[in-house]
C-alpha cells in the first residue's frame, strides 16, 4: 500500500477526549456495523465498488446478482460485450462509462494477475474506474488492510463533526488518521458512513436527537441560540 507521510498535529487533551467520545457515541449508535454491497469475493466487491460511484448501494445491488450470475469472474467479464454489460446495469448512474470500465479492469486481471484481485494499493489505482475511496474499500473490507475510505459521507460528517477542516478527501483521511488508531480506522469509516447515510444526510438530519449538538458545526449555524 502507498505509503503516507503524516505529521501529527499537537491535539489537545481535551479535543482528544472528544474525539474519543464521537467514536464512543457512533459504537453505541451502529455496534455492528458492515459494507451494505453485496458480493461474495474480493472480484465481485471491486466491481461493486467501482459501480457504486455517484449511485447507491441499494442501486447496485439491484443489478449485480444477474451481472454476477453472467459474469462470474474476470476471465468471463473480460470477454463480455460493451453492449451486454451496459443493458445489465443501465439503471445505474453512469453506466456507459462504468460498463467499459469494468470490463477493462477484468481484462488488465486476467493479463497482470491471472484474474486475482491483489492487496496491493497502488496497482488497484491504475485500474480503470478504481480511484482511492476504492481501493481504499477493497483493501478494508476485502483484506482488512486498515484503510479509512472518504466519500460523501464521511467527509461530511467528519467536517460538521470538527474531526476535520477539508473539502479534500485526502486531507480528511489524514485528520481520521492522526486522531484514531489504525485499529478502528475501518469500522470507524463504516460507522462515520452509517451516521452520514441515515442520521446526519446533506438534507434534513436528525438534528434533534443529534448525540453531538454542542460540537457540530452544521447544528450551530442553522440552530442559533436565542
């Protein structure tokens, strides 16, 4: 995996205590907590993953079964048709390009790797499709490699949550990073996306049951005191 050069910032204790407590709070919230892509081996949660870009889990989940029922591996997918591919997963949100994609991926597999998925950060990124949030996933949930994926969610909630100060997931991973142990790195991704998904969404969160109200950044500014 790529190696990152992190510089830790001094926290102090008292921002560390609250850190600790968002964690302790999300445990409570989600104690089991897990990727809501079905797949049942690390080809088919690459796929996954690259097809869930801009488009939600539940989406893909309605078209894998009969993509994975056709294409079972990526010796089958690497030979499968443009055309076929795309009429399996029109219904997702950009289909043509993730169609040709995953296609490519499976045929670079097959060539470089004789069709294995390996656990090796920098290849996955020069796959068609695959970008860090995806390898980052791969090497969580398919090798727990201890990673912290940032996509939406995350990185919304970690903003309003104080636990980062970035528009940039990368520089949002590395705050996650510096404040956890990598331990709980991706069960705390999990945990951050669960909070973000259902509980603290873009539009219309729970802020009235919220457990965070006196740190979150959202909750103060739409929630001025009287």
């Amino acid at each position: 995996m790529e190696q990152q050069e992190i510089i830790f910032r001094n926290y102090s204790i008292g921002f560390m205590q609250e850190a600790n407590r968002i964690h302790e709070e999300l445990k409570k919230l989600y104690p089991e907590v897990y990727c809501e892509l079905d797949y049942t081996n690390n080809f088919e949660l690459l796929v996954s993953v690259v097809l869930s870009a801009q488009t939600t889990d539940k989406g893909v989940n309605l078209v894998t079964p009969k993509l994975f029922e056709k294409y079972p591996n990526p010796h089958k997918l690497a030979e499968a048709s443009f055309t076929d591919v795309h009429s399996l997963i029109k219904t997702i949100g950009l289909a043509n390009t993730k169609a040709r994609n995953i296609i490519a991926l499976s045929k670079r597999l097959v060539e470089e790797k004789n069709g294995e998925v390996p656990n090796d950060y920098d290849y996955l990124v020069s796959l068609p499709g695959v970008g860090r949030k995806t390898a980052n996933v791969v090497l969580g949930e398919g090798f727990r490699i201890p990673t912290i994926p940032v996509d939406t969610h995350v990185l919304r909630v970690s903003n309003r949550l104080n636990l980062a100060n970035s528009s940039d997931p990368l520089k949002v991973e590395q705050s996650l990073m510096e404040l956890y142990d990598s331990s709980l790195w991706y069960e705390l991704h999990l945990r951050l996306i669960h909070f973000g998904r259902y509980f603290c969404k873009a539009k219309n969160p729970s802020c009235e049951i919220c457990p965070f109200q006196n740190i979150c950044q959202y909750y103060t500014k739409n929630h001025p005191k009287k």
